[in-house]
C-alpha cells in the first residue's frame, strides 16, 4: 500500500554519496522509497541519478571523491569542514534517517556522531572488514543502526560481529540483462565490425592521471599486433573525458580511438574484450560476461601501505566474489603495457569453449547478486522509519 503525506508532514532523509557508483545504488534505493512515499524530502550530497528522483544536493559530490591512504589526509580540513557544515544542518533539519553510501572514511564518523545525537543511521555498502582493518566492526557497530550488504560473503561477519546487516545484492545486477547484445550495442554506438577492445580508465582524476598513459601505451602495442583491432575509451563524464584527451594529446599514441562519454553500459555490451581500472567497473564488466584485464596503478606510498595491510589475495570484484583467479590482475610495476597487452591478445584468442566457460562461471556469480536490491534496501529505510 502507497502511504500518503503532506509534504509539510512528510520524512527528510539525509544522504552523503562521494561517487557515481554510490549515486547509482542510492538513486535504486530512492526510487522504491519514492513509490511508497511520494513526498518525501533527500537532502545531503548526491549525485545526478540521485537528483532525477528529486534529490537536493547542497554540494558537489566531487568533494568527497577522493582515494587511497594519504591522498584524504592532503584534503582533511576541507572535509573535515564539510563534515561539520553537514552535521549543522542535518540537526537543524531534525532529519528522520541518516543514510551514507560507501566512503566509509567520511560517512561512518559522521553517521557516529548523529547516532549519538539520536538520529537513526544507516550505511549502504560495507567497508572492506574482509580485505583488511576487521576491528572496524567494532567501530561500525557504534556508528550505523543497520548496514545494507551487497556481497553474499559479507553477511557471516555482520551476524559474528551482532551488527544488523541485511543482504540486499547489487542493483547492477538486477539492471543489467543475462545476455548481452553486442551486435545491437554496436548498431545503437555506429561502430565498425571487428574485434572491440573496451578501455575504462576510471572515475577519479587521480586514477586517470596514473593508468591512461599505461593504457595509451597498451593500446599502441596491441594495435601493432593485432591492427583490425577498434579501441573505445569510455569515460563516465564530461571532466573525465577532457581529462582523457589532454592525456592523449601529450602521449605518442597514433591509433585511432574512439571516446565516448556517460555509455559505460553501452561500450561493455558492445565489446569482446575490456581493460578496466580496479572498482565498480570490474562488476559492472562481469555482469556484461565480458573477458576482462584489470590494472591499478596509485602512488608508491599508498601501494606499499596497501600490501602490508590488506589481507585478501585479489582486488577485482569478480576474483573476490568467486575467491579464484578468473580474470588476470596487473597492479603497480607490474601493470605495463607488455603484460597488460599481452593479457588482451589472449583473450582476443580465446577459443569458443573457453569463453563459454568464463560466461558461465560470471553468469553464476550475476544470479548470486540478483536480489531486487532497490526493493530490499527500500523495505529497510522504511523499517527504520517504522512504516
């Protein structure tokens, strides 16, 4: 049953999101909320899917967009500043439910301190307790009043540590086909026939600064080998895409690129093969069944740190789902253009059995995120609001 406010009657909820796969999770949650509350007010930071369901972003989400150990500490008092400007005017606003998305580094804290002002709290996406840092829960406990999962293997920690946590899977799960179409992907983007290659060099600057040289230079070498071969950069908006062509036009790549802007979707369904930067995109990549080389480059500092703390043996989503080594990885020195585009030149040679093989075991992993997580994470926010 749909429940009926005024609008001067109706709940505010608060949420902070720092970047576009937060926005795409937290637009999923808003929508199922919008269908049973239709006035309802969003406020906080979020992003342009998130304004599409009537959000009011009082501030970039750029701000908060920010990666790994040290690059957050060059930025503390900014954030710490937007961090105290969000706690005014959340308590000012008497809001009903606190809900942080990912960037657990800003929202956890924050959401701490509401928490103990007697808002309710909620976190969507935990923090990575798996891969390193497992005494966060303790903190986490302290901070949230509930935590949204979207990995299966996530919720025997939250029962250990007695954290409500409830599984929800992933909305690109549910939004994404079983099967792809690539002949009509590549009908709908006017692209030439021939074998597609796939680059998705990331969402934040710094990691676009770091990987598109490398992917430049692998594009350069694959090309030489295998000239029938189209490349397709895509790019997730505008300030990435003039990024990337500033660092085209500094390099020595003389192949014909392709660069297309806010298709990401389009581009994986259309390819046979993807290079793509550690994140979001390696689900989303999965999800398309596509053959896929991941690379992380960062600073040395942050890479050192990185391996002396982090536990789990993989950073692609798709290796951590299925803990095996499905796709090859290349991170820091060993992400170079030789490794990287000899990776690709085997899985252009994939034999039809081969593929098959890859395709089942991502299909098996896609049903296993398959929740209807917009509708699960919507039946949670109302449960906090006691509908």
């Amino acid at each position: 049953m749909t429940l009926s406010f005024e609008p001067n009657d109706a709940p505010t909820i608060a949420i902070v999101v720092g970047e576009h796969s937060g926005d795409t999770l937290a637009a999923g949650l808003m929508a199922a909320v919008n269908a049973r509350y239709p006035h309802i007010r969003w406020v906080g930071i979020g992003g342009p899917k998130m304004q599409q369901q009537g959000f009011e972003s009082w501030y970039p989400m750029e701000q908060l967009a920010v990666m790994g150990f040290f690059e957050p500490l060059w930025r503390l008092y900014s954030l710490l500043k937007l961090q105290q400007q969000l706690k005014k005017r959340f308590k000012a606003l008497k809001v009903d439910l606190f809900i942080g998305v990912d960037a657990p580094e800003f929202n956890l804290p924050l959401a701490k301190w509401l928490k103990q002002q007697g808002f309710k709290t909620l976190h969507y996406v935990s923090p990575t307790v798996w891969a390193w840092r497992p005494k966060r829960l303790q903190r986490i406990q302290y901070a949230v009043d509930a935590m949204l999962l979207i990995y299966p293997f996530e919720v025997a920690l939250y029962q250990q540590a007695k954290i409500p946590g409830f599984y929800v899977g992933h909305t690109l799960a549910d939004e994404i086909p079983w099967l792809p179409a690539p002949l009509l992907a590549r009908a709908k983007l006017n692209l030439p026939p021939g074998p597609m290659v796939a680059i998705l060099p990331g969402s934040r600057l710094r990691e676009l600064n770091y990987l598109v040289p490398v992917f430049l230079q692998t594009i350069q070498w694959l090309a030489t080998r295998h000239p029938q071969c189209q490349f397709v950069v895509a790019l997730p908006t505008t300030e990435r895409a003039q990024q990337f062509e500033r660092l085209l036009q500094q390099s020595h790549c003389s192949v014909p690129i392709y660069c297309l802007t806010g298709q990401t979707r389009q581009v994986l369904e259309a390819s046979d093969v993807v290079l793509v930067t550690s994140g979001t995109a390696t689900l989303e990549t999965m999800l398309y069944k596509k053959p896929m080389v991941i690379a992380y480059k960062t600073n040395a500092l942050t890479y050192w740190l990185a391996k002396k703390l982090i536990k789990t043996p993989y950073i692609g989503l798709p290796n951590i789902l299925a803990q095996a080594p499905l796709v090859p990885e290349y991170l820091q020195q060993e992400a170079t253009p030789a490794k990287l585009g000899a990776a690709l030149e085997q899985l252009l040679n994939l034999s039809e059995s081969q593929r098959q093989q890859l395709i089942n075991r991502f299909t098996t992993l896609h049903r296993s995120l398959q929740q209807n997580a917009n509708q699960k994470a919507g039946d949670v926010v109302l449960k906090l609001l006691g509908a």
